[in-house]
C-alpha cells in the first residue's frame, strides 16, 4: 500500500540540503502552467452567468405571456358589473354568464348547522375528573355514518368523552366542544341546511346527565328567500347561504325585512387592465431585450477567480461583479429576433374583422425613436371603443384561425387571421422555446443537450484534463528538485567523509 501511495504523493526534499524554497520555487513556476485552467476557469463562470440572464429574459417572457393568455379568451371582455343595495346582507358577484338587468332577493331566514347545547355544569366542575355513571352512545351526523362512544364510570372523564366523539368527527361530522368559562358542551356539524342533522342515542341517560343535556336531536335548516327576476317572484332553498344562481354567485349573510336589489350590468374595466397590463408587459419586455443586447461587455472586467476573491470584501466582489457580467448576451441574435417577430405580429392587420390594426383601438408605436419601439394607449379612444363595440375589440384580441401548416405561405395567412393576443401568445411560446433548446431546463450547471450545456460539458471536460496535466508537471518539477537535494546531500555527505579522513592524518 506504501508503494501505491507514494505514486501519487512522492516523497519530496523541500530545500534541507539546498537551503532553497522549494515550495515558493515551484508555486512560481506553475503559476504560468496555470494560466490555461484559469481562463477556462472564467470562461465556464462567463456562461453560467449567461445562462442566468437568459433565464431572466424567459422569465420576462412569461409574464408577457401570461398578459397575452389574459386577453385570448372572450370572458375577458364579457364581465358583469354586480352592485348589490345592501352587501352586508346579501353580497353578489357575477360571472361572465349572468344575465344583464334588475334583480331583487328577499332573505326569510339564513341556513343553519345542528347543534346541541347542554346546560351550565356546576362552577366547580373539572374536565379532568372521573365521572360516576357510564354506558354506551351512539352518535349520528350529516355524513350519516353512526358511531358508537363508550363512557366508563370511575375511568372516563369530560375530556376523554369529548376526545373519543372528536376522534370520530370525519365518520360522523359532529364535533364536541366543551367551554371552560360557561361550563358548557357543544355539539355541531361541518354542514348547513335540512341535511345536516345530529342524533344521539344515550339509552342508560349517561351523557345527557353528565352534561345537563334537555335534547339530543338537533336539525338544522335550508336558507330561504325570495328571488325576483324577469320572470317574477321565484321563493327558493339552498343548503348553504353561499350559492350560484343564473350567473351569480350569492352570498347570504342576515335576513332581510325588504327586498335587496340586484343589478348587473356590462362591466369594460376588466378588459380595459387586461390590456393596459399587456402593453406593459410588452414595453418591460422591450426595455429588458434592448438593455441586455446593446450593452457591451467591458474587458477590463473579467470574472474572479476565487483566490482573488480572497483578497477582496463582499462589497468589492459583488461591485466587481456586477460589472464583469454586463454584455453576456451583448447583440444577441435569439433576443433580437424575438423582438422583431413581436414587430411583425403587431404590424400585421387582421382579416375579417371591425378592428384591423391595434391603433384602431387607440394603441400605436411610441414615436420617440429613443423608445424602441414600445407601445403607448390613447385610454379614452380604448374605453370609446370598449363601449360603442365591445365585440369587434374582442375579436381584435381572440379571433382564432382555421389555417394550418408550416409553409411560409400558410404561416403569413394564420398570422392575419389570428386575433392579436393569440399572435402574441405563440409567437412568445416560440421565442421562450428558443431560449430553452439554447440553456436548457434545468440548473445553470447542469449539463444537457442544450447549446449551452454542451459547452459546458466541453470546459469542464478540458479543465479535467489541464487539472491532471498540471498535477503531472507540478510532480516533475518536484522530481527534479528532489533529485538535486538528494545530489547535494550525497556530495554533502561525501565531503563529511573526506573531512573527517583529513582531520585524521
């Protein structure tokens, strides 16, 4: 095993025969060896970095999209405006499916759970203490499975009683809770309406005396109210007080002496953000892609390496670094081409439709040419356009297209059929899918078949090699120095010899 070792780790003459810094000496002498291994080392921390920001423009790219996916569908431009008079009585919300107009709603009374209460125990009554009578209950709740609960005298207690009938709560959805300050028991359910229900079969009278109880069956009731609408007066029940009704989602929340009035009318606010939200999103991304393709990289800033970092505090490092890592994607081909196929789609008009261009609906190119190309709103000719033709606005953001197939031609004609949040939408699906083939999915280090990941593969396959090269010639020059301590100190040892000869003539 000594001998396999010493391959690996020779034994090494550090300068005792010499008087020489062999370590200093050697150390100097590779750093020029090193040189090589250090710009790998660089170039692999330059495209990690580069992988980053590429991973930054996806992310900005998703939000686009997500603004783009906001508008492909028609319920965005179908909401309903609900005001109800008294929201603290009944509260509504509408879907995009709620019939416009005038609507009243009358609560006669709300829906209920059961629930059985027992009378106050005595002041002195503790949770803890055994209890002197005991016999079996059985216990049945909305979810109509029965349960049966043992009470022992002299070994159970409130507080085991109440444990065993909770430990059941899934089987039977009853739950027990005992108020220390009223000295109470309360028995409810998870479920409102005539369904929910609580029975409890206690034939030896255990439960009911331990807990003062009158009653043990409890039913709770259906919410009921008057519902007017075109058609007329409509006297409904729901098992819960929040329900939906022709589009609206009601909220009961006390009964009403009066009726509550309803009413539901076209709302354009939701589409108005929507698109306001998806200019902006355009214009981050055009701020984002202009910003990291036209700045160059300054050379004068290289990536440290970490024994300079070592010499350096974090306030250094990261002021250094936040220079060294500007211009990674400097005239980048992949973001500016995302760029102009965004331009296309934009410029584009759109066939068969009210609405051909966006600026027909008050949206148009800066003309600032120091803006690049962003987008700006006229907001009272979108509202003007919302309101007086909702429909050709819809159509404008989500006309689909029946045209399919690769060919340039077909191509440029599902491009003018499509509606312009779903041009936006595949277009920024593309460019996201370029970025990807080109970084990758997984971590910034991780090797794949991307463009990247292979030349990552590549850098650190050659900094292995250069890491066993270096390894070698750093054991040479330890070798040879090796070799002349070993001379020297035969010689030295020699002369000692020839020494102690002359002294001794």
């Amino acid at each position: 095993m000594s001998n396999i070792s010493s391959l690996y780790n020779p034994i090494r003459y550090t300068g005792l025969s010499s008087g020489m810094d062999i370590d200093s000496i050697v150390k100097n002498l590779m750093q020029v060896e090193r040189l090589p291994l250090q710009k790998l080392t660089r170039q692999k921390t330059s495209l990690i970095w580069q992988r980053e920001d590429y991973r930054s423009m996806n992310t900005a790219l998703t939000s686009f999209r997500k603004a783009a996916e906001g508008l492909r569908f028609g319920s965005s431009f179908e909401t309903k405006q609900v005001v109800s008079s008294n929201p603290n009585a009944v509260d509504v919300t509408g879907s995009s499916g709620a019939s416009e107009g005038f609507n009243t709603i009358k609560v006669l009374n709300l829906a209920t759970s059961a629930s059985l209460t027992g009378k106050a125990l005595a002041a002195d009554t503790k949770t803890d203490a055994v209890v002197s009578t005991g016999g079996d209950i059985t216990i049945k709740g909305p979810k109509g499975t029965s349960t049966t609960i043992s009470i022992t005298s002299g070994s159970s207690s409130i507080d085991s009683i109440i444990k065993d009938i909770n430990a059941q709560t899934t089987v039977t959805g009853v739950k027990a809770n005992y108020d220390t300050n009223t000295k109470r028991l309360f028995l409810t359910t998870d479920v409102t309406g005539a369904k929910s229900e609580i029975t409890v079969t206690d034939n030896s009278n255990a439960f009911k005396s331990i807990f003062n109880m009158d009653s043990l069956t409890s039913n709770g009731v259906n919410a009921k109210f008057e519902f007017n609408d075109a058609v007329g007066v409509n006297a409904l029940e729901s098992e819960t007080n929040n329900f939906t009704l022709n589009g609206l989602t009601i909220n009961l929340k006390s009964p009403t002496t009066e009726p509550v009035s309803v009413t539901v009318s076209k709302s354009n606010e939701v589409a108005f953000d929507k698109i306001k939200e998806f200019v902006n999103q355009y214009n981050t991304i055009v701020d984002q892609f202009y910003s990291v393709t036209s700045t160059k990289q300054d050379r004068s800033y290289q990536p440290l390496l970490e024994e300079e970092k070592s010499q350096m505090t974090d306030k250094q490092i990261e002021q250094w670094e936040t220079k060294a890592r500007q211009g990674s994607l400097y005239n980048d081909s992949t973001l500016k081409g995302a760029l102009d196929d965004f331009r296309v789609a934009f410029r584009e008009p759109l066939e068969g439709s009210t609405f051909k261009f966006l600026s027909d609906i008050g949206i148009k190119v800066m003309s600032d040419p120091r803006q690049n190309g962003k987008l700006e709103i006229d907001e009272e000719k979108l509202k003007k356009a919302l309101t007086t033709n909702p429909d050709a606005v819809k159509d404008l953001f989500t006309k689909p297209s029946s045209t399919v197939g690769d060919t340039p031609e077909n191509k440029k004609q599902r491009l003018s059929e499509l509606g312009f949040a779903e041009r936006l939408y595949e277009s920024i699906n593309n460019q996201i899918n370029k970025i990807n083939k080109r970084i990758g999915m997984g971590s910034v280090e991780s090797i794949d078949d991307s463009i990247l990941g292979k030349d990552l593969k590549r850098i650190n396959d050659r900094v292995a090699d250069l890491q066993r090269r270096l390894t070698d010639i750093e054991n040479r020059h330890y070798k040879k120095f090796t070799m002349m301590e070993q001379a020297l100190q035969k010689l030295n040892n020699q002369g000692s010899w020839l020494s102690s000869q002359l002294s001794s003539l």
